[in-house]
C-alpha cells in the first residue's frame, strides 16, 4: 500500500488548487504556505519521490518542469526568482513527489535557511 500525497490529491482534483499551468506532464499552482510574494511550484503529474528518485528517462521531463516554471515567470513578467528543489527531509522536502519552487518579489539572502 502507498500513501497518496497532497500532490497526487491536487493532481487527481481531490484537493483544489490556484493552478497557473497545466499539461499531460505537469501542473503548477500557488504555494499555500508561500515564503515570498510569489511563490509557485512546478510538480510532475508522474510520481518521483524525490530528485534523487529520477533516472535517465526523467531527463526530458525535468527539462520541462523548469521551462514551465520559466514560461509562468515570464508571464508574470518577473526579471528574477529563485529555484529551489529539496531533497529529502534534512534539506526541508516535506512532501514526498517532486517538486519545483520558484520564488520571487523580495531580495533573496545567499547562503539560504
């Protein structure tokens, strides 16, 4: 038995979501616990754990997650955002299906956390 994520739930329409962008391979949606003014996340509708989950034929797709995340930055016509992919729990992954954050409109402080 496999527990179902929230992003399998939103995926599914089980859980509703402010989406952004949506295709055969991915959705995007506003983060509910946004940690900037923009913050959205890029998922694949394909059920990878974690980054380190992914393999050669995830390539294309990982790909594409970004360009997605790309494009909504553009049509919000951001000029600067952060990208961000947790892995595992240690680095702050709290839901276990991959996902992309891209953040923007405040200054992004370096070394992060």
């Amino acid at each position: 038995m496999t527990n179902t994520t929230i992003f399998q739930k939103i995926i599914q329409g089980e859980i509703p979501c402010e989406k952004l962008y949506e295709d055969k391979l991915c959705i995007a949606f506003n983060d509910i616990s946004a940690q900037a003014p923009i913050h959205y996340l890029v998922i694949p509708k394909k059920p990878i754990p974690s980054l380190r989950d992914c393999t050669e034929i995830d390539k294309n797709l990982l790909g594409h997650l970004i360009l997605v995340g790309q494009k909504i930055a553009e049509d919000k016509k951001l000029s600067n955002w952060r990208t961000v992919i947790n892995t595992g729990a240690e680095s702050g992954q709290t839901v276990f299906h991959l996902h992309i954050h891209f953040l923007s409109g405040r200054a992004m402080l370096w070394p992060p956390g």
